[in-house]
C-alpha cells in the first residue's frame, strides 16, 4: 500500500516568470526525505483536425532540446486566463485557425514525478483559415497532415513531444470520422 507522506517543510529555491521550483522536506514511516519539485503554470493545447482528417501541427524550435519539435499548438495559462479561450487565442496565434466546435479530451500532467503542471487538451473542429499571430519571439512552421500519417510519424520517432503524441492517440482511439463531425 502506497503511505501518504508529509510535507514538514519547504522553500522556492528559484522563482521565473512560468516556474519555480520548491525543495521539499517530507516524512513517512520510512524516515525523511527531501525532493525538488517544479511548480509551473499549467498549460493548454490544440488538435485542430479539418473535415479531410488533416491535423495541423506546428513546427518551432525548442531550446530545452535543442532542436526543432512537431507539435499541436499550445501554450500557458496565464493568470485570469479562460482556459478554453486561452486555447483559442494559441490556435489562432500559433496555427492561423479558428474553429466553430470545441470539446474537451482530456486533462493530464506532463510529469508528475517532479512537476505540478497540468495540461488541458481540447480537439478544435470546422476550422476556418485566418492569419496566424505567433509571439514576437516565436518562428513557427504550419504543418497540415493527415492523422494517419502523423500517427506513422510518432511510430518513426518523428513526433516525440508527448503533449503531441497524447493528443493524435487519443484522437485516433476516441473518435471515429462520424463522431467528429
């Protein structure tokens, strides 16, 4: 059986804009322990999928990894923020779309052995093409491609961001063309 710990004490050892990370002292039956967590703003995504199974994905360099990722739109949720019109506001940032139907997939942490983060994933269907406004730091390349192909993608080690991966899966799983639409 799983024992709940006890936080006995903790501090932000660093504070950003987006994050910060907490040392944390706790103790079960097993004795004391210390852990650092990363406590970051939660987050919000994309799968923009058309009535042909096109999903559009965006391609951005990632300094974290050090090399360009193919992802769904997404981004923070800042303070105040609508998590759904957030979500909103990044496709049509990230990917120049709108759409007129929204649902929810699903909710999940990004990684839960250190981090707080949850993430929202919503599909974004009947889309209309608008321009895209990326920030003014960010280089984004609009990728449209079918489902199919962008499963066949994660298969080859091509789509490794997991929001990503989770997202076309899910997609793939729950929903058939009749249900979409």
């Amino acid at each position: 059986m799983v024992e709940q710990r006890t936080k006995v004490a903790s501090q932000i050892i660093y504070q950003g804009k987006f994050m910060s990370v907490e040392e944390a002292h706790f103790k079960n039956s097993k004795g004391a322990f210390v852990r650092e967590i990363l406590r970051r703003v939660d987050a919000v995504g994309v799968l923009a999928l058309d009535f042909e199974n096109n999903v559009y994905l965006v391609r951005q360099f990632r300094e974290a990894t050090g090399q360009a990722m193919l992802e769904i739109p997404a981004g923070v949720i800042e303070e105040g923020d609508d998590i759904i019109q957030r979500a909103k506001t990044e496709l049509v940032e990230e990917a120049g779309l709108k759409a007129d139907n929204w649902q929810k997939m699903t909710s999940f942490y990004l990684s839960p052995g250190y981090s707080d983060e949850m993430f929202y994933l919503y599909l974004a269907t009947t889309l209309q093409i608008v321009d895209s406004q990326p920030e003014e730091e960010e280089e984004i390349d609009i990728v449209k491609i079918k489902l199919d192909k962008a499963l066949a993608m994660i298969n080859d080690g091509k789509i490794i961001d997991s929001k990503t991966i989770i997202g076309l899966t899910l997609a793939k799983l729950s929903f058939s063309d009749a249900a979409l639409y």
